[in-house]
C-alpha cells in the first residue's frame, strides 16, 4: 500500500544495519586495544583509554541507541531490546575506561576515615575501579547469551554475534585480573566484526532490494513455536491493553533486562567487593536510562502500568546509585548512619512498591514475584535500618530481583516473538474483574459516605508524576538545619525524582499534546532543583544567611505562578488541586528559610501533607488508567470553562461519516459505487479506495495522490471464499497458506488471469495489478470488510501523496487529500504506523515465496508460517 519511497519504507527501513555496525566498530576497537597490549606487554596511556572510551560512547553506544529507536518504531521486539541494551554495554565500558584514565587515583582509592566498618570479611578481594566493572560485565553476559538464544528463533546470523559478544565480555573480565586473556577476548572480537559486517550487508542488501539477497536472515535455526504451546492463562490480563498494539514494540524486554543489570551490580556492592561506588554508579546511570526509554514506550504503547513500573525502578536505582557514591566517596559509614536515620524518602518506595504488588495481582504470578522482591528491596533500603545489618539484606534482595527478572527477560523476549505464552509465567491469582469491584466498592463508600463525584479520568503518566512529587516530599523532610551529611544524602533522593523524573513526565506529557499536563512538572521540577541547590547543597555552594537574595525573588515568583497552577488546577480535578495549594504552603516555607524565619515543624507538616496526597493521586490515577473507568476518586473540576463564541469550524471539504454507524457506512458505498474515490479505513493505515467496477476511479486514484503509472494497485476482498468461488488455478500450497495469513496485514502476489472477472472486478481488469499478477489481500478490520460486502472488490492505496508519510488518522486524510476525495470514513487512529507486508506467491511451488516489502508482519514471521505450511503440505 505504501510506496517505497515513503515514510514506512524509508524511516523504518533495517535499523539492524546501523546496531551490527555500532557492534563492529566497537568490537575491532577493543580488538586492536587488546592485542597491542598483549604484544607490548604495555598498558594503554591514560589519552589511549580516554579516546577508547569516547568512540565506545559514541559509536557503541549512540548509534545503537538510535537502532534501537528505530527497531521499536518498526515493532521488532528483539532488536530495539538488544540494540539498546548494547548501546548501554558499550557506553558503560568507554565510561569505565574514561574514568579510570581520568582519576587515576580511583585505582588505589582508600575508603573514607571511619569507614573500616564497610570492609567485606578477611580473605575477600577489594576491586579497583576498572575492575569493578566485572559486575557490569557478568551481568550483561548472562544477558548476552540469552539475547543470542532469543535471536535463533528469528534469523541464524544474530545468534553468532550475541553469543560472540557473551564470549567476548567474559573474557574482558578475566582480562582485567589477568592479561591473558587478552589474546582470547581479541580472536572473539574479531568473529564479532566478520558476522556483524556480513549481517550489516545481508541486511542492508535486504533493505535495498525489499527482499534477501544473502542467507542468514528470514529464517530462524529453529521454530519459536517447537519452546512450548502456548498456555492457558495469558501473561496478557484483562484490562490491560484492549487490542493488540503494534504501533511500537513491546518494551517489557527492555526493562526487565534493565531490572537484571542493576541488581546485580548492587549485590556485587553490598556483599563487599568495591572500594567505591564510582564505576557502578555510571553503569546504573546508564542502564537506568534505558529503563526510563522502556517506560516512554510503555506509554507510547498507552500501556499505564509498565509506564509507571518501569519509572519507578529506573528512579529507585538511580537514587540507590547516587546515594551510595555520596556515601563511599565522600562520607564515611560511621559519620553517615546518625544522618541517615532522619531521612524518610525510602518509606515512600516502599509504598509505591506496594502499590505496583497491588496493581499486579489480577496479572500472571511471575508478575507478582518480581513486585513482591522489590518490596523486599525497598524494605532493605529503609534508612532507620542500620547498614551494618541492611547491607546483607540489600544484597540477598537484589540477588532475587536479579534472578526473577532474568527469567521474566527470557519470558517476555520469547513470548513477544512468538505472539503467544510460549513461556509459563504462572496464572493470574485474581481474576481481573474482582479486583475491579474491589476498587468499585471503594470507590461507592467513599461516594455515599461523603458525596464526592468521581471526576475526570486520568492520563497513563499522571501516577508517575505523582510519584515523582511524593519521593522528593517524603525526602525533603529534614528533622533539622543542621545536619550536613543528611543533607548531602538527600541530594540524590530529592533531585533525582523531584527535577529529573519530572522532567522525564515533562517529555512524556508534551508526546502526548498535554499543555497544561507539561508545564506542571516542568514547573514543579525547577522549584524541586532550586529546593535542592538551596537547602540540601547550599552548604557544599557557600549559599547562606547574607546570599539569599536571589532565592528570596525566586520564591516570590514561584508563588505567583503556582497560583496560576492552582487555578488552572481547580478545572481538572480536587487531588489536583490539593497538591497544588499544598505547593504553595511550601513555596512559602522556602521563603521564610531565605529570610531565616522558618518555622520547621509546619514545613515537615506540608512536606507529609504533600507525600499522603501524592500517594492517593498515584493510587487512583494508575487505577483508574489501567482499567479505563474512575474506579477511585479523585474529585470534580471545581471551575469549568464555557466557551463564550459559537463553533466556527471551516466546513468539510468532503463527505465524513462515522464508521460506527450504519448510515455512514452507506454513505460511503453509495459513494463508491456511482465512481467516487474515498478514503477508508484499513486494518493497517488509511487507503484510498475505488470499486473494481468503475476503470475511471481506479484512474482518478492515480491522479489524486499523483502516483507513478508503472506502480500497481492491489484489490481488497472480504473473504478468501469470494476467491474459492471465482475457480482461480491456485495449488493446495498456496490455499493453504492463505488460509494461514488471511485475513491479516498481509497481502499475497499471484498470477492474474481471467477468473477476475468472476470475482468481481469488471471493467477494472486492466487497471489493476500488472499485466501477469494482481496482489490480494482479506483485511482484517469488520468495518472495512462489511464495506466491501456492499460494495464488492476495492482497488486500494495509501491515503497520502506519493512518496509522503503514511496517514495514520482520518484527519490526515481529510487535511491532505479531502479537497480531492468524494468521502472519508472516520475510524480515528489507524492500528498500524505501517503499511501491509507484501508476498510474493507466483513461485510458491517451485521456489517458495519471496518478500517483496515488509511491512506490519515482520518478514521472519510470514518465513515461519510458510515453512510450517510447506511441512504440513508436503
């Protein structure tokens, strides 16, 4: 349907190559390093590793973070998964080198005084800088080999390089104790770089010509399907997407592997094998950024849940991550534990963690363990836990969170690819709908009891942005002025959240066209960093009495433009509103600290005021996102806006009825039958559609969207019956595989003849398809084929000018081509970014099928489903 040089096959066009290459160049890279070392016996110079580490970054690290962009946007599970968790290995490793170049000392640092305390038990190693990146490295080992057996199931190349990648980091690692290693790691390498530029070239080859010109890709060393049937409870639960979603991806993958890597980093820290936290705390900002892109398209997905899981988690390490630097690097155990027990941000996670064990109990029980170990993890973290003791404890619970999530990453990353629960996760433990009337019966207690109407829905990034205020509120309670180490540890737990992960819902409410959604985080994040620069750092900054002045006219102009927040605020919801007045409270105990007139008891108030209503506002946002009703409260608008001018939309340039009614559905035929060409919904994006019957309209299509005479255009039927009744001289291989694809996104090319005519087509014979073949195609989409039903076969196109992107709603239809077209059909969003997978079936028998373009229906698919045809045929 789409052209080839649009948008779907130029923009989504084989991310592979760019992932394999940044694979390659990082590979020869350490290559070349490690064999000049192992020949000179001479380590690289401090500017060598500081170069090394630099193109690790940018071309391991960069350019696959950019495939993998790209692999979720052309809904390849295991690529934008694997791209970008190389992206953050190779990052991670230039990182390691940078700073172990850069601050040599890191390499014989002593702990801070006082801190003998940390010191693992006799017998046990301390690791350098550069050597602690071992954790990193086994983490992503594991990680390496299960991605090279996943990819086995898709193509017979990528297995080669993933497994050559393990190989290569394991002997990395010994490398860093022993230089023989060295030699190993090099000839590994260097299979990494021969495989991933024969891979780089089948696939751009692939690319090019829309079909494969060398083996290796298409088909897989075996059957996904041969791993298991699939089993009765679906990981999938009610409720939680209402059709399937292939827009982008499914980033569970992503961000179980980034809740595999962190973990184990941490319980390689707190059973004692580092001196500092420096190189694990750059491994986990890495990684954690890449679980933050896993919640973006999670919510790309629209999929609240996993939005807000995977948020909270990259939160959660990365404020674990800092606070352990700050506490290794900079204080001392003995000098932190007294600060430590009035810090309270922690007791916030753990609430947020019960939260998440809350809203998983109606999903699969894999689901519910790895919920349940990071309750345990966040309980370990408690501050009033003296460290000592919490350390064990922290290290056993990152060890559990390392091993479910390792076995979700495996789950999730087969279960993805075959489309099925290949994989047992266990069975939901609560049904969906009880857990549903549970919340309702709340949620009518709280309406008889008080009266208060449920209010306005919520938004999938809502609870993360609640989250984000309430773990900087619960973090910024300080029980004294004071106390400069609790402030220097509570730096991480309040900027982290209270900035950063508010400028991350910032992102995601601007993706989402939020206005209003957009500037109160925004805002909220710059009150949150100054909070933080003033109160927590302004001891480390020389910022005190006598210097405040700019903060006292910052404070000002925060509450003169919360106040516009709280009204804007009082249009939305209550719990909107009660956070915002709760803001003002404490933009006002930040004014009297800079007059140092602060009354501290009131602001500890405001700040646990601020904690309870973001909690309930998380609570009730996510519940009420996941289930697409108000199962809680969260209060009316207390202002509406009426709008004081009558509606004065431009008319319409053509005819658009409604697809749900059957009035427009009519409409739309009548249209079609005396000749119109209309815009129509498909079961991927939106087409062009004119009746076989009429030879002009087919004609006038080509006009419209000024496309090439020489391209093709399909037909559209609404059953694989009307093609059995029309006698066409199709072999039992090919009906069979029909049978296997229809109706779906993909269409089958076969040779043209005569039995056209009985199947409807007419005087549009000569018009449609080429001279010798005609692509068919069954949609999958009931609107569409009751359209046809009424109207008999339809010559389909893209909706959009040649060569331009894809339409993807009725309303770009309506603003590009609707001065052109006789009619629209308004269906919303299309289901698909892409346009249909084309196969080409005239040589099924002799040699097989070909793809001619890939589209929705990944080409390794539609390889698949022919094979097991051909073997059930043959």
């Amino acid at each position: 349907m789409a052209s080839a040089e649009g948008f779907a096959a130029v923009f989504y066009s084989e991310p592979g190559v760019l992932g394999l290459l940044g694979n390659v160049v990082s590979a020869f890279l350490l290559c070349l390093q490690n064999f000049a070392v192992a020949t000179t016996g001479l380590g690289p110079r401090a500017a060598e590793q500081v170069l090394a580490g630099v193109h690790l970054i940018l071309i391991g690290g960069f350019v696959q973070l950019l495939a993998g962009f790209l692999a979720f946007r052309k809904y390849d599970h295991l690529g934008g998964a694997a791209f970008l968790t190389f992206s953050a290995l190779w990052s991670s490793y230039g990182a390691t080198k940078v700073l172990s170049a850069t601050y040599p000392s890191l390499e014989n640092t002593t702990l801070p005084s006082g801190n003998t305390s940390q010191l693992p038990a006799a017998g046990t190693a301390l690791l350098s800088a550069s050597q602690s990146a071992v954790a990193g490295l086994v983490a992503y080992i594991a990680i390496s080999f299960i991605l090279a057996f996943c990819s086995a199931t898709v193509n017979y190349i990528m297995p080669f390089i993933f497994g050559a990648i393990a190989l290569a980091l394991g002997f990395e690692a010994v490398a860093l104790f022993g230089d023989w290693a060295l030699v190993v790691s090099g000839v590994l390498e260097l299979g990494i770089v021969v495989c991933g530029l024969y891979g780089a070239v089948a696939l751009l080859l692939k690319g090019i010509t829309q079909r494969y010109v060398l083996p290796g890709f298409g088909h897989p060393l075996f059957n996904v399907l041969l791993l298991g049937s699939a089993q009765k409870s679906s990981s999938k639960a009610l409720g939680e997407e209402k059709k399937k979603n292939t827009k982008y991806a499914e980033p569970m993958a992503l961000g179980n592997i980034c809740d595999t890597v962190s973990p184990f980093i941490f319980a390689f820290y707190f059973f004692g094998y580092m001196k500092t936290f420096c190189v694990g705390a750059a491994w986990i900002s890495i990684i954690s950024s890449c679980q933050l892109l896993s919640s973006f398209y999670s919510y790309l997905r629209g999929d609240g849940y996993h939005t807000t899981k995977f948020g909270v988690h990259s939160l959660l390490w990365l404020v674990m991550s800092w606070e352990e630097l700050v506490l290794t690097a900079f204080l001392g155990l003995p000098a932190a534990q007294d600060s430590r027990l009035g810090m309270f941000g922690a007791w916030f996670f753990l609430a947020t963690a019960c939260l998440l064990f809350l809203m998983s109990i109606h999903k699969d029980t894999l689901e519910m363990l790895q919920n349940a170990s990071f309750i345990l993890l966040t309980s370990a973290f408690i501050h009033q836990i003296p460290l000592p003791g919490a350390r064990p404890f922290l290290g056993a619970a990152c060890s559990l969170c390392t091993a479910l999530s390792l076995y979700a990453t495996f789950a999730s990353l087969i279960n993805s690819i075959g489309e099925k629960a290949l994989i047992p996760v266990g069975a939901q433990a609560v049904p969906s709908s009880a857990l549903q009337a549970m919340l309702g019966a709340v949620h009518t207690w709280l309406s008889r009891s008080k009266d208060i109407p449920s209010g306005t829905g919520a938004a999938v990034p809502d609870s993360l942005f609640y989250i984000c205020n309430g773990l900087a509120a619960a973090a910024a309670v300080q029980g004294g002025v004071g106390d400069p180490g609790r402030q220097q540890l509570s730096i991480p737990s309040v900027l982290i959240p209270g900035a950063l992960g508010q400028l991350f819902v910032c992102r995601i409410q601007v993706q989402g066209g939020k206005r209003f959604g957009s500037v109160l985080p925004f805002c909220y994040a710059a009150f949150w960093a100054a909070w933080t620069w003033l109160r927590l750092a302004g001891h480390l900054l020389d910022i005190g009495a006598g210097n405040t002045e700019g903060f006292t006219a910052g404070s000002v102009a925060f509450l003169v433009l919360n106040a516009f927040l709280i009204i804007l605020a009082s249009s939305f919801n209550v719990v909107l509103l009660c956070l915002t007045l709760a803001m003002e409270l404490l933009i006002i105990c930040f004014l009297l600290f800079t007059l140092e007139n602060l009354p501290l008891p009131f602001e500890i108030v405001v700040l646990s005021i601020i904690s309870v209503v973001c909690f309930y506002g998380a609570t009730a946002s996510l519940t009420n996102c996941m289930f697409g009703k108000d199962l809680l409260v969260m209060g009316p608008p207390l202002l509406t806006v009426q709008s004081s001018r009558r509606d004065r939309e431009d008319p319409l340039p053509c005819v658009c009825p409604k697809s749900h009614l059957t009035s427009g559905l009519r409409t739309i035929a009548e249209l079609l039958n005396t000749g119109a060409v209309c815009g129509v919904p498909t079961d991927t994006v939106y087409a062009l559609a004119a009746s076989c019957k009429h030879p002009q309209a087919i004609e006038k299509v080509y006009r419209i969207k000024d496309r090439p005479q020489e391209k093709p255009i399909c037909i559209f039927i609404s059953n694989l019956e009307q093609l059995r009744a029309a006698a066409p001289p199709i072999s039992p291989l090919l009906w069979e595989f029909m049978e296997n694809v229809y109706p779906g996104g993909i269409g089958c090319i076969i040779q043209k003849g005569e039995w056209l005519k009985k199947l409807g087509v007419g005087a549009g014979y000569s018009r449609v398809g080429t001279q010798d073949s005609i692509m068919i195609r069954v949609p999958d989409l009931t609107v569409l084929v009751h359209l046809i039903d009424m109207t008999g076969p339809l010559a389909i196109t893209s909706a959009n000018p040649s060569g331009e992107v894809d339409s993807t709603h009725h309303d770009m239809v309506i603003s590009r081509l609707g001065h052109k077209l006789e009619g629209v059909l308004c269906d919303g969003e299309s289901d698909e970014v892409v346009a249909s997978t084309v196969v080409n079936c005239t040589k099924i028998d002799e040699s097989g099928i070909t793809i001619v373009r890939e589209g929705c229906i990944p080409a390794g698919k539609v390889m698949q489903i022919f094979e097991r045809v051909k073997n059930r045929v043959v």
